[in-house]
C-alpha cells in the first residue's frame, strides 16, 4: 500500500504527538527524529502492524512547511517505521492558536491537573484569558475532529489519544455517527476532589467530550475509578460495576482498563543499532568501572528529578565509602521549553548536578553526568548498563522506561519505582517501591538496590521482565479494538429493541 496516497483508512489514530517530528540539524540539513514520550512507544508498532493513518499536529517549522506541502498535493506524510510505514495527516494549526491550545490548556491547566501538580507551576492557566485560551482548546479540537472524519472510511474506528483531545470524541460523533471510537488517556485522571477546580462548566465540557466515544480507556483501575467519580460527582449516571456512564445524549459509554507493555522483539532489534553500541562505549568511557544508577526521562515536574537528584545527594552523603564507586547518569531531555515552569525546572536540575560535582566529585570521579538532548539510542544504551533504574515520578499513566529497562537490562538491574507511577501495577512484585515524595526513602532504595544480591537481583528481573511483555503494544490495540467491536453490537442490539418496542 502507497501510505503517501492512501487518503482513507479503516482505522485512524490521533494525538497531539505524531511518530516522527521534523527539525533542521546543525549543518543545516532536515532530521527526521522519532517523537519523544510513550505514546510513540504504544501506537507506533500497533498501528502499523495493523495499517492506518495517524493525524497529529505539525510540531515544529519543519513540520508545518511539510504539511502545507503535503495538504497542497492531497497526499499523506509517509512515515518509515521499524514495523511498516504508516500514513500520517499533519494538522498545520498555527503559532498562536497552537500555544493556547498546548501551552496553556493542555500542559498548564489539564496535565498539572491530571499529574496533582501545583498550580502556580502553570500561572497562566485561570487568568482572565482562560475563556479565550478555552475556546482555542475547543477550535483544536474541532479541527481534529473533521480531520478523523476525512480520514475515516464508512464504519471506520477511530482512536483519540490522551488530555489534549478530550472534546473531539463528542464533535466527531455529530459529524460522523457510523464510525466506532474510543479515547485513551495515557496520563492518570485526576481525583474528583483535585478535578472540581476547574470551572464546573469546563468540567461538564471535559467529561461529556469523551463521553462522545464509545469506549473510554485508562491504563489502570485507578484512573478509570477517578473518572467514574468524577462523572458522578456531575451527576451524571454511573454505574461503577458495569463500568459505564449515560451521557447527555442518553448513549452508555463503557469505561475500561487496558494496560500496556512493551514489544520485547522490537526494543531488542533497536537496541542492537550500531548507534546504541557506540553510546554505551561512550557512556562507559565517562564512568569507567563505576556502577550505574540511572534515569531517562523528559524534563518534567512530575517525573520528580528534583528529589531525585536529592536523594542521591543525601545517598552520598550516608555513604562515604561509595565514592568514586557509583554514577548517577541522569538523561532528562529537554521539554515544553517554551514553559517558564519547565526552563526553570531545568536550570534547577542543572544546577543540583553541578552542585553534587562540586560538593562530592574529585579527580577521576565525577558522581553525576547530566544528558539533556533527546536521543532515543542513549537512552536504550543508559537502560541496558543501569545497576539501578530510578523510576520515581509524583504521578504517572503507566511509565513504559520502567518496563524497556527490564527488557534491555544486562546487569540485573534494581528497579525503584514509584507507587504512584501505573506500572506499578504489573511491576511491584519485582521492584522497590517508594513513596515518590519521600526523598529519605528513595535514598534508601539506592543503596538497597546496589546492595542486593546478584542472585536477588536476577530473580527479581525476571519477574520485571514477565509484567513489562505481558501486554505489548499490539496486543493492547487488539484489546482496545475487540472491546470498542462488543460495545458497537451492544448498541446495535439495544437499538434493534427500542424499534420492536415501539412497534
């Protein structure tokens, strides 16, 4: 199939993040690099296993150049994945509309808000514009919504992913009643309690915009409980044993749960990249014979590497005799830089590493090695050489790098992980789990970890290793697909009985 013309799909996915994003390199050449976070990670393999197209907004310069070239041609973007080509439809939005749609609403009101995160980190978020911003949000949506539509064959399935497109499963429902969808939220949902902050009709808004699909979709119980609470408390109907909600349409919308693993034989393939072995002679040269406590993430709040950093500060200081012996290889790549709570976040971190260089390092030892440009390679590279994974974020949908690690690791790898990151679901029988806030804790989880047994440690990972693979990405989207198939023949029946009664 020619994925540059193939216009129409069967199935259709939509995020904010496409698979791929474009950007000029420094010798001035166009690089086309892998999208950061999970979602790539879950959707990219799934989707071209199955065939499709991807809509996502156009990200960068590049990106929107390309998606005015390729809209001009009527042709989609193909992208070359390790599993298959896929089709991606880049949405050209515009600066301004983008950011008040991105920036303020979808990073400063809706992701602190899902991840309990303070709000003065997101100072803009209910100023006197949030109306505006609001309907920025909303046009976004809209947008996405026609594009799914033009996208969709008839009787088409369309899978809307995570906070960014809450509303478009309600628009897309008026615009094309045949087509079967669901809506995924990659990120937990917020207590009721924390979600009754927002305005109660952006509330409403919110919650009855998913309830447009079919199928409402969360990594774990917990998330899942949140939002049936969160539609009771709008008085909307709820059945927390079914796992279901009337909308104001009176349609039933199940919710559910569909946890999510990692594809062993994929990760393996990538990580055989000869660019991968070059990072880890690279990354070993830096640390020599030192153990490794590692951790990959973006330069986030919730990711919580500020305790981090701490706690490794507070190791050290308990523990005189490691030094020189263990390296702390902090890959946080740079993230939302156009935030001031995330600039400011990464001047802090940078700031703590060069302050425990300074306080603790000496001639041929320096204790932390601070990386911050995104390269997915380094990142496989750190995972498979880590003694110890720090996974420790305030509040995470599911954490995939906890699950890559037990995959790649090479060194029996001790993971400490945060019990209010999803993983911890399929993981915690293998893991150290923390209180993420608790930087005593996981100081103490570090030298646990380098202190347990090699025996223990093998152990160990291979329960990790039997939780990351239990559900792969595939897997997780012939999940989502089969229950979104039962629902629709549900409705169907329910609908077939309503005309016999009235007959």
């Amino acid at each position: 199939m020619d994925t540059g013309q193939q216009q129409r799909a069967s199935l259709v996915i939509a995020s904010n993040r496409g698979p791929v994003e474009r950007r000029t390199g420094d010798d001035g050449r166009g690089v086309v690099h892998r999208g950061a976070g999970g979602l790539i990670a879950v959707l990219g393999p799934a989707l071209a296993s199955h065939g499709g197209v991807w809509v996502a907004a156009a990200l960068t310069d590049e990106d929107r150049a390309a998606a005015r070239e390729l809209r001009a041609r009527g042709r989609l973007d193909e992208v070359d994945l390790p599993e298959g080509p896929i089709g991606v439809r880049l949405l050209d939005l515009g600066p301004a509309l983008f950011a008040a749609y991105y920036q303020t609403v979808s990073t400063e009101l809706l992701w602190f808000l899902q991840h309990h995160l303070p709000h003065d980190g997101g100072k803009s978020a209910f100023d006197a514009d949030l109306g505006s911003h609001w309907d920025a949000y909303r046009r976004v949506n809209d947008d996405f919504a026609a594009a799914c539509a033009e996208s969709a064959l008839p009787g088409g399935t369309v899978l809307l992913q995570d906070y960014h497109l809450t509303l478009a499963p309600r628009r897309l429902r008026e615009l094309r009643p045949d087509l079967r969808s669901a809506h995924c939220t990659m990120t937990p949902w917020a207590d009721p309690e924390r979600f009754a902050v927002l305005p109660v009709d952006i509330q409403r808004e919110l919650v009855t915009g998913l309830l447009g699909a079919d199928l409402v979709c969360f990594l774990v119980p917990r998330w899942a409980e949140a939002f049936l609470s969160c539609c009771e408390q709008l008085g909307l109907r709820t059945d927390h044993a079914r796992r279901a909600v009337r909308g104001p349409d009176g349609r039933w919308s199940r919710v559910r749960c569909f946890p999510v693993g990692v594809d062993a034989e994929a990760l393996h393939t990538r990580a055989a990249a000869p660019d991968v072995a070059e990072h880890e002679r690279r990354l070993r040269a830096l640390t020599g014979d030192a153990r490794l406590v590692v951790r990959v993430d973006r330069m986030e709040p919730s990711k919580n590497i500020v305790r981090g950093l701490e706690a490794y500060a507070r190791f050290l200081e308990q523990h005189p005799g490691r030094h020189g012996s263990v390296v702390h290889f902090v890959l946080a790549y740079a993230s939302r830089g156009e935030l001031a709570a995330y600039r400011e976040l990464a001047a802090q971190v940078e700031m703590l590493a060069a302050g425990i260089n300074e306080r603790f390092g000496r001639d041929g030892w320096q204790p932390v090695v601070l990386e911050t440009r995104n390269d997915f390679g380094r990142g496989l590279a750190a995972m498979a050489m880590a003694d110890v994974l720090v996974v420790n974020p305030v509040r995470d949908g599911m954490n995939l790098v906890a699950k890559e690690a037990a995959v790649l690791s090479r060194r029996d790898l001790a993971l400490v992980l945060s019990r209010h990151a999803g993983a911890a679901d399929d993981l915690a029988d293998g893991c150290v789990l923390i209180d993420p806030f608790d930087v005593q804790e996981l100081a103490d989880a570090i030298a646990a970890g380098l202190d347990l047994s090699r025996a223990e440690r093998a152990e160990r990972l291979e329960r990790l290793r039997k939780g990351a693979v239990a559900l792969p990405p595939g897997r997780w989207l012939t999940d989502v697909l089969a229950e979104l198939a039962q629902a629709g023949e549900e409705e169907g029946e329910r609908a077939e009985r309503a005309v016999e009664a009235a007959e």
